[in-house]
C-alpha cells in the first residue's frame, strides 16, 4: 500500500514524552514513547510475548516495559529482559515491531512501511520549521478529531466556494461568494493553485476590515496542503501582514482522520491562545459539514460528484490522487 509509504503526523513533539502515548495510523495502533536519550520511537501497540498494549506500560531506565509481565525492550525493539526468568537470554524474534520516525515542524511523524525503490523524503516546508526563517511565527493549533477521510479534509481546505457560507463574517460574505478563474498546474509531489482571490471580512485576527485577499494553494502529499495569503494593503492592523498555513493530516481510519494546523506568520505580538483560537473557530465551522459529507470517502471517479469551474483545484487533486495510486480514504 502506498499510504504506508508515506509520512504522516501523529503527535505534536510535545506531547510524546517518558508516558507511552497510544494513537492510530492508517487503521494501525501504535505506542509512541521516549527513550533515556529522548529519541522518539513509534511501535505496534502490541507485545510480541501476550499482545498486550505497550502504551500501558512504562518507561524504565530508558526501555519501554510491558504492563503485562514486564518484558522489556530496548530503543530498537529488541527484548532485554524477562522478569520470570532472569537468565534467560531474549533471541532476535523476542522484539517488539518498530517503524520509522522523525520529528519535524514540532511534530512527530511516522511511516509505517520503507518504500520499495528510493527515498520517501520527509516534505521539506521550510517556512514552518522552528529553527528556520527566524523573521516568521511559527504556531500549530489541533489536534482536531475528526469523523471525515483525510482526503475530504484536505479538499476542504482547497476550497474557496464555501468561505460566504461556512465562514460568513469571517472568511467570507455571502455578498461576496464570486470565485474569478485561477491557475492550477502539476507540481513533482502534487498540484499547485496560483492567482486565486477571494473577499474577506475578517481574514486574520489583525483584520482592521474587509479585505481581498490573495492566496497560494499547494498540495504536497496526498495528505498534506499549505496556503499562502496576503490581504490586500492597508487592511490589517500589522501592515505586510502574511502568512502560510500548513494542513498535516493524519488517517486514522478511511472514515476518520486527526489534523492539525501549522502556521507561520510575521506576527511575534500575538499570543499563541489568540492565533490557535482563530484557527479553532474557522476548524470548528468546517468540521460539522465535513463530518456530514456522504460518502465519507473522496470519490475519485470523474462522473461521482458534480462539479463548476470553482473546482478546478478539487478537480486537479481528485487527479492527483488518482493518479498516485491512493487508496485510503477514497473511493476509485
């Protein structure tokens, strides 16, 4: 499966520490844990001794010990000791399944599987890394639990024709709901949208009013989106006032999904509750439409769902993911 393939967020960095800590990934239960040095490490939620879970268990001088009968493993998942039998010398099969990690925009991320042929690079985005472009912000809001596919969620966040009417007052006006033609191309690891415009009552919590606001939408995986927006001169209260928002995506199941946001602005007055608030409130307006979405999966076929030139950036994903072999969370 492709989707194993792939990086995908579970955790805010943060949150992982010397507690187990269980999450799901792509319809697997994992135990995500720190070793003695501090390394992260993401592993079945299962003990190869009984399968119990491991996010039960605890952290012990560095290794990660079984609730069940105290097994411990090591940071590579081999079993070092079986408390029933002091003696007895653990072989290469007493080891727990491990799976690639890494860390990165203050999250940690995970893939289940190594690709067959090259590298699956973790997505460079620069913009939202905490030791790079020291002159932009960096805050991540979520995690947002969410009964929707995570390619649903990203649609969503593609799309412009639902700001008059899931953000009205804030992203959008009814009054204002014209979507003028964009550009849409294909990009080496997605598809991306330039050109696209858009009215705005209150497009940042700095909105000093309404505002046409220009934005940048790329895809980057099959999970994962930015935007760019800049409003237009002389509408916020910080003038030059922008910023790029990321949209990490984590499938849980086909049908269930948690995302977070990952921003990035030239705001350092701001304190992080009054961002991550924003972003709540315009996350809390889509998640009750995206939850009522049937089917729950994106369907991929051409004829499935109707579409207007609004779309063309949907459309162009829609593409995308077909054309990558993606197969959870759609329908092909």
């Amino acid at each position: 499966m492709l989707e194993k393939t792939l990086w995908h967020p579970v955790a805010l960095s943060h949150a992982v520490g010397a507690q187990p800590m269980a999450v799901h990934l792509l319809g697997e239960e994992l135990a995500l844990w720190r070793d003695g040095e501090g390394a992260a490490h993401a592993w079945a939620d299962q003990c190869p001794h009984r399968g119990a879970r491991l996010s039960l268990g605890r952290v012990a001088e560095g290794q990660l010990e079984c609730p069940y009968h105290g097994w411990r493993f090591d940071a590579d998942g081999q079993c070092t000791h079986v408390p029933a039998v002091p003696d007895f010398q653990p072989s290469a099969r007493h080891r727990a399944r491990t799976f690639d990690t890494r860390e990165a925009y203050g999250m940690l991320w995970v893939r289940l599987a190594a690709p067959e042929a090259g590298a699956s690079p973790l997505h460079d985005f620069p913009l939202f890394a905490a030791e790079a472009e020291p002159r932009l912000r960096k805050t991540t809001s979520g995690p947002y639990l969410v009964a929707a596919s995570a390619p649903r969620i990203i649609e969503n966040f593609l799309d412009m024709a639902h700001f008059g009417y899931v953000h009205e007052g804030w992203l959008g006006s009814r009054a204002h709901t014209t979507v003028p033609p964009y550009k849409v191309e294909p990009t080496p690891h997605g598809v991306l949208a330039t050109g696209c415009l858009a009215w705005q009552p209150r497009s940042s919590i700095h909105a000093a009013s309404g505002a046409q606001v220009e934005y940048t939408y790329e895809v980057t995986s099959p999970y994962m989106a930015v935007l760019t927006k800049q409003p237009e001169a002389g509408s916020t209260a910080i003038e030059g006032l922008w910023e790029s928002i990321a949209m990490f995506v984590c499938p849980v199941t086909e049908e269930s999904s948690v995302a977070w946001t990952r921003m990035a602005m030239n705001d350092f007055e701001s304190p992080d509750a009054r961002l991550i608030s924003f972003q709540d409130t315009i996350f809390g307006q889509d998640q009750p439409v995206l939850e009522s979405q049937r089917p729950k999966r994106l369907p991929l076929a051409p004829d499935a769902e109707v579409h207007s030139a609004a779309d063309r950036m949907s459309a162009a994903y829609r593409r995308y993911l077909r054309d990558s072999g993606i197969q959870f969370g759609v329908i092909t």
